[in-house]
C-alpha cells in the first residue's frame, strides 16, 4: 500500500516536473522569437539609415561636382546648387541628431530635466513658431484660461510637439493646411491635442505608427524624408514624462494625436 502511495506521488512529480520544463521551454522559445524580431528590426533600420544618409550625401556631392565641373556656370546657378547642397546637409544633419536621441533613449541614457512649465505658454510659444516656420499654414491655438501647468522636461516636450506639427505639414494633401494645437483639462490630467487635415493614416498603419522600427512606404518618398523614428522618440519621451499618447486618424480627413500628462498639484508648490 505504502509502494502504491509512493508510486502515484513519484508520477505527480514527475508530471509536475515534466509541466514546469514546458513552460521553461514555452518561455525559452518565446524569448529566442523576441529577441530573433528584435534582430531583424535591427537590420531593418540599419538598412534604412543607410538609405536615408546615402541619399543626401549624393546630392550634395552631385551639386559640388556641378559647380566644380562648370555645369553651374553663372553665378545664380551657382548660389542655387550651393543653397539646395545646404539643405540636404541640414537634412542629414538633423537625421543624425534624431538617430542619436533615438538611441540614447532607447538605451535610457538620455538625460531628462524636470521642472514646473507652463502648458499654456509652451503651446503659445510652439503655435508662434509654427506660424513663423510654415507660413501657408493655418495655425490656430485653442487653450483654456485657466493655466495649467504640468512637471517636464521642457525642451523635450517641446521637441515633441514640433515634431508632430512637423508631421502633420510633411503629410499634407491639402492646397489649405489646418493645424489646431488644442489644450484642454480633464480632471487631473492636461490633454494636448494636434489636429490636422491631411491624408490621413490606413487602419493598419495606425497599429503601428509607435513602434520604434515602422516606417509607412510613403516615408520613403525623397519628398517627405525622414528617419520613421518621430513618433517613436515621442512615445518614448511622453512615457519617460508618465504620461500617454494616441492618435486617431480618418483617411482623407486627418489626424489628431493627443498627449496626456498629469497636472501639478497646488500641494507640490507649497510643499
């Protein structure tokens, strides 16, 4: 009776045993996947960069060869080449900036700076700028009386919000851009909203416009450019803040991407 006892525990372990080393396995094979899509995006985005930094670095070379070939052969050509040879160094210049905020983040090595600011300032400051930077677009500002003031790192916040205008310019379908910068309060949390008229984004494309590694085909265009990391690094800087961000978007209407952060408490100010 005892070696029958026995016997069942020694199978209840056993099969214990042999469950646990399953789900080992299940979690093994599970985490070589990861890591083997993580590989791939790797090389995906090294690909990528390599486009993007090639192409600029053709034209630049094609317009200097020009003027040294004597295809620029007035002075107004020459000014000409050498503007747009300008331009493509900006371009690349600012693809490198964003590889390496990119890859700081992502390696959380990125310094951030928090203080008290000013939602209704730095969204007044971002439309003025917008204005200035994109002069055939509708800028309009919609922001409560109320201040609300939020904890952040300014300048990053900042950039985020730049790049999503930014967005929303380099995408655009329409002869009229309408850019709202809308910032409302909802309960504890200030919402910031971008609203735009575009083109608009494909249900699939919006399952993936956060992901570090997307690039939607049309990013492709030497028109539009881009590294497709834009709203990755605003992912991961809203995230690094607490907060959240999502967009909604209809083909041929436009898109609204909207940023949630948490309010300062009056208690913090007078702790």
């Amino acid at each position: 009776m005892i070696l029958k006892w026995r016997s069942q525990k020694e199978k209840i372990e056993i099969s214990t045993l042999i469950a646990t080393f399953e789900k080992m396995r299940i979690r093994l094979k599970k985490s070589l996947e990861v890591q083997e899509q993580y590989e791939n995006n790797r090389k995906e985005l090294l690909s990528n960069i390599s486009h993007d930094l090639k192409t600029p670095i053709t034209s630049i070379v094609g317009y200097i060869e020009g003027i040294q070939d004597g295809v620029a052969n007035t002075p107004e050509k020459q000014a000409k080449y050498l503007e747009i040879a300008h331009a493509k160094a900006k371009d690349m210049n600012a693809l490198i900036d964003e590889l390496f905020l990119f890859s700081k983040l992502d390696l959380h090595k990125e310094p951030f700076y928090f203080r008290s600011v000013d939602l209704n300032a730095l969204l007044a400051q971002v439309a003025e700028e917008s204005e200035l930077s994109f002069a055939k677009a509708n800028v309009e500002l919609v922001i409560p009386e109320e201040k609300l003031v939020t904890v952040a790192d300014r300048d990053k916040l900042k950039r985020v919000l730049e790049n999503l205008i930014q967005n929303s310019i380099k995408y655009m379908d329409k002869a009229q851009a309408n850019i709202r910068i809308q910032l409302e309060k909802r309960e504890t949390d200030a919402i910031i909203t971008i609203h735009d008229n575009g083109k608009g984004i494909s249900d699939s494309g919006m399952k993936a416009i956060f992901d570090r590694f997307y690039r939607e085909e049309v990013s492709r265009n030497s028109t539009t450019g881009g590294s497709g990391l834009g709203l990755s690094i605003a992912k991961q800087i809203v995230e690094e803040h607490g907060g959240e961000i999502w967009a909604i978007s209809k083909l041929g209407i436009g898109t609204s991407v909207s940023i949630k952060l948490r309010l300062k408490k009056k208690e913090d100010d007078e702790a």
